[in-house]
C-alpha cells in the first residue's frame, strides 16, 4: 500500500453565533478537508482549522503546503512508515494544523487497512470520553444560559470559561454567576488566551479564589517568561500551557522552567504521532493533560476524542468535544452525538467516518 495522493479542500460552515475569546473571534469554520488516497482505493480523511491570530495558518497556507511540500515529500510511501514520515514532515517548521491533518489522515487509512478502530491502535484504553464544553466571551446571563442548556439537553457537567478581558472584573463576575447557578457539582476551569498580564492574572485569580476553579490556562503570555514564573509559582491550581507548548521541545520548555505544570493536548496541531509523544513526556514528568478544542468541526473533534478515550491519563479529565454543537452543519455522513455526558468513539475501522459527499460540495470553497 502506498499513498498516490493528498487532498486539501477547502470549506466554509457559518457558525449559529460568534465565539469571542481574547485572542480572537470566528464566526465561520473556513478549514481544511484532508484526504489522504492509497493504491488501493482505501482514503483516510482529517480536518485542519486554521487558527491565524494562534499559529499563523491560513486556508491558504495549509493548502499551499500539503499541495507544494507535504505531498511531494511523502507521495510512494507506505502508511505504515510513520516515523519516516514524521522525518520528512518535519523538515518544514510551522504549520502545525497542516501536518498533524495529514497525520491523522494517515492513521485512518493505517486503521481502514488493517480493520482496526484507531483509538484500539493508540492505546484501546476505552471508548468514549466524558465531555466539557467551552463558554465564549458573552455577559454573564448569557453564558449562565448556555451552561444551564448544555447540562440539560447533554448532561455535560464541567465547563471551560474563556477569560482575560480587561478590566477582568467581567471575567470574575461571569465565573461568579456560573458557579452561582450551577452548584458545587459542577467543574469550572478559566482559559485567558493570553489576555492579562501577569499582575491581572494574579489579581484575577484572587478574585476567583473562593470558586472552586480546577484548572487556569494560558493567562498570559509565555513571551513574558519572568512574570509567567513569578504568575504559576503562586498559583494554587495547575497552570495550562496550550499554544505556548506545541511541540515536544516547547513542553519540556514550559513545565521544566516553572511557565506551566499541565498541558493541554491538541490533536489539531500535533496529530496523533506528536500527541504521543506529548502524553509521553508528561507521563513521565507526572504532570496532568488535558485534551483541547481548536473549535473543530465533528471530524476534528472525533480525532480529539479517538486519541484522549485510547490511554488512561487523557481519559481522567473530561475533554472539549462539544463545540461543533455551535456550527450550523457539518460535512460527516452520521453526525455526532453527545449523550448523558459522553461522547463515544464509532468501533469501525480507522476513525469510523465518512464524508458526507452532498455536504461538501455544498460547503467546499475552491469550485
């Protein structure tokens, strides 16, 4: 078996509403369908969410370079070479979404090929995940409704709150009014996006101190390296690294340094192949994972939920699987389903998807 081809089709799905957060707002997933073909007919698909104001990819940029570089460099070989294509990936810096979709494409096909669910080939430890929903910049009301909403009709009972406004006390009030509403029961957890400085965060963080906040992410830059430190050795509750610790190296750098001491893993960016390794790496450093949203579309969120189900570590924590609930549509054949909580992998072989072909000539931006 080997690969003939590497698809980069572009597509546009309005979001119902505008996600804010402090780097950046989206209001249409404009991504990047990947499809990997082989000779004998079997194709593996993934999805790369260009993220400019996070990583500096674009739709343009994650075709130009699958079509001009990613596919040359592979194009003959088997699949099943995954460390010698990793080598070859790598050899071109940057473009973490473009590479890890090309990735996870890759796992699909080696999964359709041998039969195999891919959560079964990374690990097998389970096959669902417990889910936690993400909660953009909106007035506290607002955002209360949502949670109250999600919990109902979906039973998701933790909830990441994006932060790092300023003045923050709209932050501190909204954080304030969701645990208000929703009890002790539920886990509430803040991500800044970078937002505050770090004498904000820390001020911030005072503020909060009485709601029971599990995790804090990404507060402030990692660029401000002194007051990152100064920031995460006074905090009482593990410091998330997220788009400061996108490869292995950065990891190292960050929790080694005292910037972080968990990790959110993204499989948007680091595919499954680099994912490992991160999961690795903070395995043996016994620090805590968490497994991220990019604001993926159904496919990017079951490769997220495929890679965390498969290993015992990314199974503790819930994962941020729901936001595709806030597309208007999606391209997948059988749409996602989250029930009582939970989102289940499909036990087919490779990520148990299918395209779905209406959907994407409906959607898909380069005819």
């Amino acid at each position: 078996m080997k690969i003939t081809a590497i698809e980069a089709i572009p597509f546009a799905i309005p979001y119902r509403k505008p996600l804010r957060f402090a780097s950046g707002e989206v209001s249409v997933a404009e991504h990047v369908l990947v499809r990997v073909h082989t000779d004998d007919g079997l194709v593996g698909v993934a999805e790369a969410p260009p993220r400019p104001f996070t990583y500096g990819e674009t739709q343009e940029s994650i075709i130009a370079v699958i079509a001009r570089i990613f596919e040359p460099a592979i194009l003959g070989m088997s699949p099943l070479d995954r460390e010698a294509i990793r080598a070859r990936l790598d050899r071109t810096v940057g473009n973490p979404t473009a590479r890890a979709a090309v990735d996870m494409a890759i796992w699909d096909v080696i999964g359709r090929s041998l039969g195999l669910p891919v959560t079964t080939l990374l690990g097998g430890f389970s096959t669902s995940m417990r889910v936690a929903h993400m909660l953009g910049f909106a007035p506290p009301a607002v955002m209360v409704e949502e949670a109250e909403r999600m919990r109902s009709v979906y039973g998701i009972t933790t909830f990441k709150v994006k932060v790092g406004r300023n003045p923050f006390r709209l932050d501190v009030d909204v954080c304030r009014a969701l645990r208000e509403a929703l009890g002790p029961e539920v886990e509430l957890y803040i991500d800044g996006n970078r937002g505050w400085s770090p004498s904000e965060a820390a001020r911030a963080l005072r503020a909060m101190a009485d709601l029971d906040l599990t995790l804090a992410e990404e507060l402030c830059p990692a660029d401000d390296v002194l007051g990152r430190r100064w920031l995460v050795a006074q905090c009482s509750i593990p410091f998330v690294a997220d788009e400061s610790a996108v490869r292995p190296g950065e990891v190292t750098r960050e929790l080694l340094s005292g910037s972080a001491d968990a990790i959110s893993i993204k499989t948007a960016r680091t595919g499954f192949t680099d994912s490992l390794r991160v999961l690795h790496q903070c395995e043996g450093l016994g620090v805590e994972v968490v497994m991220g949203n990019q604001i993926d579309g159904q496919l990017g969120t079951m490769c997220t939920a495929v890679f965390g189900a498969a290993f015992a570590r990314t199974s503790r924590r819930p994962g941020e699987l729901s936001n595709f609930l806030d597309m208007s549509d999606d391209l997948l054949a059988e749409p996602l389903e989250i029930r009582d909580g939970m989102l289940a992998v499909r036990e087919l072989p490779g990520l148990g998807l299918e395209i779905d072909p209406e959907k994407l000539e409906r959607y898909r931006q380069d005819l």
